[in-house]
C-alpha cells in the first residue's frame, strides 16, 4: 500500500474512496451518483465518463440541470473526445462544467490501473 492510498493515519482519516463511473447510459447516472456519495461513509472522489449515447447527458440547455446537480455532488463530469467526435460536434457543445478526455476507454483502463473502482451504468 502506498502513502496515496493510506490517507493520514495521524489525522485518523482514512484516504477517499475513488471511484470512476462509466455512463454509455444517461437514464440512470444522476441517481446512482446521489446514492453512491449519499452512502459513503468516508470521503469519496467520483468522475462520471460519458461516452455513446451518455453524451446525451451532457449536451443541450435541457441537459444543465443534471449536470448540475451531479457537479453538486463533487463529482467530475467527462465526455470522451472520440464520441463528440463521431457525432460531429465539439467541445463548445457541453454544458458548463463537463471537461473532456480523449478517449473514454482509455481513460477508464488508466483510472482502474490507478486503484479506481469501475461502476458501469
């Protein structure tokens, strides 16, 4: 184990449990996000990759508030660069707040690689 993951033992707190969310669904992330930190019982970090059709979840006024409300949770919220790509569109047509990476693959491999826990939506 390493000093990253052990947290601080002389502060008693124990280090965030992290944990990466693959989103090829938008119908169901915004509630398994709330559930998830509503029941962690120690600190946790979450970003949500979306990719596909889970980029639905970012794009479009109507998509704001729940982006928001994810964002309120702490969460991170990424769209794969190659999914924008093969539906022609950009970066400018996320809503405020969703960062990109560029690709939502490898990005997952590298995070689980890390020590992150995968949860597929």
């Amino acid at each position: 184990m390493n000093a990253e993951n052990t947290g601080n033992a002389a502060s008693g707190h124990p280090a965030p449990v992290r944990v990466v969310v693959s989103a090829p669904r938008p119908d169901r992330v915004v509630r398994a996000v709330g559930n998830l930190v509503a029941a962690a019982d120690r600190p946790v970090e979450v970003e949500v990759v979306v990719h596909g059709a889970g980029l639905d979840l970012v794009l479009g006024e109507e998509s704001a508030e729940q982006v928001a409300r994810l964002l309120e949770t702490g969460a991170r919220v990424l769209a794969c660069a190659n999914s924008l790509s093969g539906r022609g569109l950009t970066a400018d047509t996320l809503v405020s707040g969703v960062g990109v990476v560029p690709a939502a693959v490898w990005h997952l491999a590298l995070r689980q690689h890390e020590g992150w826990s995968l949860v597929p939506l």
